[in-house]
C-alpha cells in the first residue's frame, strides 16, 4: 500500500518527526507563501508540472486549477497539498527499509538528497534494531557533516525506526531530508509504503491511496442538488429518494468505506463544479468511515470553498457523538433521517 505524500507526513508527525507546516489546498490559501504539491503515487511531480511555488493569492488560486487537473504518469490527483516554503540550507537523503536479504530494519542515507536521488553514488547504510540509538546517529552525523545536530539525528532516527515496526511499513524514504538556514531537520517529502497483510492489525488504516477511485457519476449537470454518501447502495437510495421528493440530482458520489477528511474535503470541491446546485445533501451510514472525520471535512468546506450551497446533513454510526459535538460548536444542524434532510434541502431550492 503506497501512501500519498500528506498521508505519510501525517504519520511522520504522529512519530515526533518534523515536517513542514501544511494544509488541504482548495480555493483559498491559509498562509502564503507556499508550495502546492499533486498528491499522486508516483515520482516525477516537479518535473512534470506538479510542484509550483506560490507567493501572492493570484499564483495560487492559477497552480490549484491547473495542477488540479494534470495527470503525471497516468494518475490525475483527488487531493492537493499546500505546503510551508522552506529555507533550505543543505537537502539530504534518508530511507529505512527491510533488506530481504540479511532480514533486517536497514537504513540508507546520501549527502545529495533531491531529485534524480538514483543517479547519486556514495550511499552509506546501518543496519537497525539493536536500540543503539546513540551509535548510528553518531556515525551519520559524521557522514552528513553535522556534527551539531547529532542529537537531533539520533532521535530522528529512533522516531523513524519505531514508526517504521508500529505501522508495519516496507519502506519509509525522506528524500529530500532538509537542513534549514535556521538549522532545523525537517522531512521535506516522504514516500511510505505500508504491508497489506498487516490491515486487521490497524483498524484505523483510512488512506486515501488505499481506496479504488471514488465513485461519482454526474447525473445532470444542470442538477440542483448534489448528493455525498457512503456505499454504492447508500449513495444510489439518496439518489432515488432526492428524486422521488422532485429535486434533480446532479451526482451520484460514494466516498467508499474508509474515507477521510482530505479525501471528503476534496469530494466537496469537485462537487462545486456544478453552475446550478442550490444544497448538497450529505448521507453518511459510518462504519470504517468515521462521522467526526465527516464533520471535520464538512468545517472545512465551509471555511475554504467559496460560495459553498446550504448543507443538508444527516449522520449516523461511529463517532457519531463527537461529530455532535464538532458541528454544534459551528451552528450546522444534524438532521434525523434522510427524508427529514431532504425537506431541509427542498426549502434551500
């Protein structure tokens, strides 16, 4: 399982490991400057097109629409990460990894971190797993030349290996690992690729790489209500039930079973490109999908998508008290039941 890139960093925080500031791009910048970056599984994003630097609102709003819309490789991207411009002293190269071949935890590093990190020679490498924490960092601070931050690299290194066994991961790569001007360690990008055969282990796994293309089918493009559910069958009696009640749906969308709230946010946003809905009705049944990511997708539509219609919401199942509670705070109602949504709806149209 391959992870997007926010997918992983988000995880490398969890760790104690440090990464850039950041946010789910959408219409509106949170802090500028900024780097927007195409959240697709594969390499290559800069030179193709998918990594811009933005300065003013103007540059971002035009790197959004167009890096929204760039396939690289075959893979046109759900989600787009705005990132914290760093300064940037020195870029290094840092990987951990299973080595099939000696069965161990082994960590790579190089001097020359970036792009075309294939092409560099000169790789050194320690094999991990005996806590000698102190020992390995010692030795990579002298191999990177950094000799002030060998306590910062030891503990990056036993943050990353411990991260590396408790998610049951094939391979952790931070590439580049940058040194700022100010002398911070920071992840700038990292690839993350986690066992399959370890899920029933993580019943918290939600990634957005982890689910098949979500299912959106645009019924009328001239709809005046958009529809968000989960499950194929959920998502078609949502469907049936805006039309028996004589709306016109525009969408048909399921955000599958283990959506999140990048991945909700982003469903939100290609919602918007219809010119005539008037309320987006939201039915959530949560299972593996959990009601308080839902919530949290539905603050942040309201607070980064422009013109965003009225919000029909009806939610039940897992965490659903904490979705209460989350949407309290902001004044968005929690209807009953679905028929009871779809009258909210009807008076928004």
């Amino acid at each position: 399982m391959k992870l997007l890139e926010f997918e992983a960093k988000q995880i490398l925080q969890r760790a104690g490991i440090s990464v850039p500031d950041s946010y789910i791009a959408s219409n509106e910048p949170v802090f500028l400057p900024a780097v927007i970056k195409s959240q697709v599984p594969t390499g290559g994003r800069g030179k193709a097109g998918g990594i811009v630097v933005v300065q003013t609102e103007d540059e971002y709003s035009a790197a959004v629409r167009t890096i929204a819309n760039l396939p690289i490789k075959g893979f046109t991207p759900r989600t787009l990460l705005a990132e914290q411009l760093l300064d940037i002293s020195r870029e290094l190269y840092l990987s951990i990894m299973i080595d099939k071949s000696t069965a161990q935890v082994s960590m790579m590093a190089n001097k020359n971190g970036g792009v075309e990190i294939e092409s560099q020679d000169g790789f050194q490498s320690w094999e991990l797993g005996d806590g000698n924490w102190e020992k390995v960092g010692q030795e990579l601070a002298d191999y990177f030349d950094l000799p002030e931050q060998t306590f910062t690299l030891q503990d990056l290194i036993e943050n990353l290996y411990k991260c590396f066994i408790s998610n049951d991961a094939l391979l952790i790569e931070i590439n580049p690992l940058v040194v700022t001007t100010d002398e911070q360690v920071i992840a700038g990008d990292c690839k993350m690729e986690l066992d399959d055969a370890a899920i029933f282990r993580h019943p918290d796994w939600e990634f957005e790489s982890e689910k098949s293309e979500t299912n959106f089918v645009t019924l009328d493009p001239n709809g005046t209500v958009a529809t968000v559910a989960n499950g194929a069958g959920l998502a078609m009696a949502t469907v049936d039930a805006v039309a028996d009640a004589g709306l016109v749906p525009a969408n048909f969308l399921d955000i599958g079973g283990g959506a999140n709230e990048a991945s909700i946010l982003a469903a939100f946003n290609r919602l918007m490109e219809y010119p005539n809905v008037r309320v987006i009705i939201i039915n959530i049944f949560a299972g593996i999908t959990r009601c308080d990511e839902v919530a949290k997708a539905i603050i942040a539509a309201r607070s980064q998508i422009d013109n965003l219609p009225p919000l029909a919401v009806r939610l039940a199942g897992t965490n659903y008290e904490q979705a209460v509670e989350l949407l309290a705070q902001q004044d968005i109602a929690i209807q009953p039941s679905l028929t009871k949504a779809i009258e909210a709806a009807k008076e928004s149209v």
